[in-house]
C-alpha cells in the first residue's frame, strides 16, 4: 500500500474514451478538434411521437468503421446481456485506458493498491424501463436475475474491478452531471492519503432512453432543433435552447509521479488541483451569480497555489442551456474580474453534447489533450455570440494552437453540486 502525503504529485498515465465521436482518444480527439458533431437522429427506438428526436449516440463498428464501437471485441453477446449499456462503455474505456498505461497487476500488493472510481448520473436507467415493460406485459416470471446487477450504479466499478482484479477501493460517485469529476478527484485524494497507488477514474453513461428523453423535457432542459440535430447543441449562442443528452465513458489511470516513474510508464499530464461545493440554492438550478461554482473553481486554484489568471484554457461545463451557461460564465467573471476576456473558454459538448455522469470523465480526457498538444478545441455551432458574453473569447466553430500550461475543466450538477479540476503540462 502507497505511503504518499497530500504533496504528492498526480500523472495521469492512461486515458480511453467511448463517445458520440466514436471510441478512441487519437481519433475522437482529431474529431473534436476539426469541428465535427457527434449528434443525430435517434435511430435505437421510436421517436416518431416524442418531441425530442435527436441525441448524442456512440456509433457501433457497421455506422463507423474507422471509430465505431466493437461490442464483439469487449465481451462475448452472453455477458453483455448482463450488463447495463453504461457498464459495457465503461469496459471498452477501460481497457484503452490500463493499455495506455500499461497497468494490469498481477501482484496482490499492486491489486490492493488499485482503485477503480467509476462516476455515473443515471446508472442502468434503461435496464429498468425495460424491466417495467417486460414486468406489466408478461409477468414477474419474466424478469431477468441479472436486472439488479445491471442498474445499480456501482456495477461499472465493480464489473471492471472484477475483470482485473483490482482490490483496492471501490467507488461510483452519482452526483449528476459533476460525477465524473468527482470520480477524478476521489481518486486523486486517495492516492494522497494512501489508500491507494493506482486508480481507474472518470464516468460513464447510457440513458438515451424513451422516459429518460420525456422526463428532461418536461424540465425544458433538451433541444427540440429536430431538424438540423448537428447544430442544436449551441452554447453560449444567442440561440440555444437547451441541452442534448449524449452517452459514453471517459476514464482514466492516474498515479502518483514517483510511482509512475518507478515502472517505466510514461506521465501524460500532471492533475494539479481539485475542488468541489454545493450551491445550497436549488435542485435544478444554481445561483445566477454563479458563486457556488466559484467555490468549486476556488478550492481547485487553493490546492494548486495558482492564481485564477495562471489558466490558460478552460473547458467550461456549458450545456447550451441560457440559465447554466450564464451562471457559469457569471461564476468565471467572479474570479477573474477583467482578466475573463482574456482566458480562451470553449465547450466541447458543442461536439458531443451532453453525457451527463460521464460529461467529467470526457471533458478532463479533453483537457488533458488540449494541454498535451497545445490546441484548444473550438465551441461548434457559436454563430451569434450572447450579448452578454460579447467580450469573451470561446474559441469559436475552429481549433486554435496555443502554449497551455494550466488547464481547468468544470462539471455542475442538479441538487446543487459543483466539481473543478486543474490539469497541467507534465515537466520534471
């Protein structure tokens, strides 16, 4: 078991990512940052009487040859019917993550030393909807044993942790569209207090579902540009009207720089601060000055040392919806006063829209990337920039090449949660 004090340098040394931009992180990454969309028309289930017709999907291997998902590579069709659809990303995302970092221990002390934190907001939704139908229309006798296992939120962690033995902790956040940060940063703050050497972090997500798309449009929350679903995802654009649901995992391995190097893996990145806070405000909303999150974003600088002008790049939660949006971008003039115009903002759910649980675990993989490459990418679809945000700079609709050193990521939940992550340059 690690020894490691709260200085303790975290790497990230493996990332994998499952998305609307297909699977991959190489080749989601030259997608996002060439401007293409992951968003279309529903094509899993009816929605020719639902008023939300479009949605983030990850594609399979026959819509997307070069980066679909290839279910028969990651368990055999038997297993998978066990598992719920958020389970089965996660694994996929996984397995590209320990590749990367070249981490599949076979010593017991190193399986002890493994955490896997696996954040979700809605776990197996579907699973149960399907259970429901199946219950009322043919009876108990019908139900599969596996139903339980495959909603309970955990069962991505536990499902993984068994499928490499990883015997440290255990854990699944399920704090909205925050989780797959805080995922991030429980295990950040368990290798600093010892509890762990090793851990597999982030979200994942599948609830693009029939009750799933009906409940958050009764909240007003989705998109209803059923017509042109590439651009319906617009944040900060004067005419967005709402967010469209997405599905995928994003998961990392991130340990401590000591014992990285000790193995020969290669540091990606260095996460250098993490905050967290609750708005104690509204369940759905935060509050329009944006100081919740500001607490969230503060404690994240407190743990680095850093000054709120020392970011260079922020990947911003912006759902493309006018409530969120404008409370975070009231929260960032908070801290940064007059500076704000000069840090470059984008929302990379433009692109993949909104992955709920998982968002966290994508949006920190993409940050990671935009500090590794010195490339921020673009916010798509911003072709008339609110009016109240004229002054500010989102990378609009193109890529752009810049040094960045420090880069912060946001997620902001229903019931008031907030979480921040600080991800820098890797030096030695």
């Amino acid at each position: 078991m690690a020894t490691t004090t709260t200085k303790a340098r975290i790497v990230i040394t493996g990332m994998g990512i499952v998305s609307p931009l297909g699977c991959g992180v190489d080749k989601v990454w030259t997608r996002l940052i060439g401007g293409e969309s992951g968003i279309g028309v529903i094509d899993r289930f009816d929605v020719s009487e639902q008023p939300v017709k479009i949605a983030g999907l990850v594609p399979d291997i026959e819509q997307d040859p070069e980066a679909g998902l290839d279910l028969t590579e990651i368990l055999p069709p038997k297993e998978r019917k066990k598992l719920g659809l958020f389970t089965t990303y996660a694994i996929a995302a996984a397995e590209e993550a320990l590749k990367q970092a070249d981490w599949f221990p076979t010593e017991e002390s190193d399986q002890e030393a493994t955490a896997t934190i696996i954040a979700t907001g809605i776990g197996g939704f579907p699973t149960i909807t399907k259970a429901q139908q199946t219950f009322d229309t043919r009876g108990y006798k019908k139900l599969s044993p596996f139903v339980v296992p495959a909603f309970l939120a955990n069962l991505a962690a536990g499902n993984i942790s068994i499928k490499y033995s990883f015997k440290g902790p255990l854990g699944a956040p399920v704090t909205a569209c925050a989780a797959g940060i805080q995922a991030i940063g429980d295990g950040l703050r368990m290798i600093r207090s010892g509890e762990a050497s090793v851990a597999l972090v982030g979200g994942a997500e599948a609830c693009v579902d029939p009750l799933a798309l009906a409940g958050f449009n009764a909240l007003k929350a989705l998109s209803t540009n059923n017509d042109n679903p590439t651009k319906a995802s617009r944040p900060f654009d004067k005419d967005r009207d709402g967010f469209v649901m997405g599905e995928g995992a994003g998961l990392m391995v991130i340990e401590e720089l000591e014992h990285a190097l000790a193995r020969g893996a290669t540091p990606l990145a260095e996460i250098t601060g993490y905050g967290t806070s609750a708005d104690a405000h509204h369940i759905t909303s935060g509050p329009e000055d944006g100081s919740g999150a500001a607490r969230s974003v503060r404690a994240a600088l407190s743990m680095t040392g850093m000054a709120a002008t020392d970011i260079d790049y922020i990947n911003a939660h912006a759902t493309s919806t006018p409530v969120g949006d404008n409370a975070e971008i009231a929260a960032l003039r908070n801290l940064l006063g007059d500076d704000v115009s000069k840090v470059a903002i984008s929302s990379t759910k433009s692109a993949t829209g909104h992955l709920l649980g998982a968002a966290g675990g994508i949006e920190s993989i993409f940050t990671a990337m935009a500090v590794i490459n010195d490339l921020m990418p673009p916010t798509i679809n911003l072709e008339n920039q609110d009016e109240s945000m004229t002054d500010l700079d989102f990378v609009p609709n193109k890529a752009r090449p810049a040094a960045v050193q420090n880069a912060l990521c946001n997620g902001f939940g229903f019931g008031g949660v907030n979480a921040s992550l600080i991800v820098s340059k890797y030096s030695k």
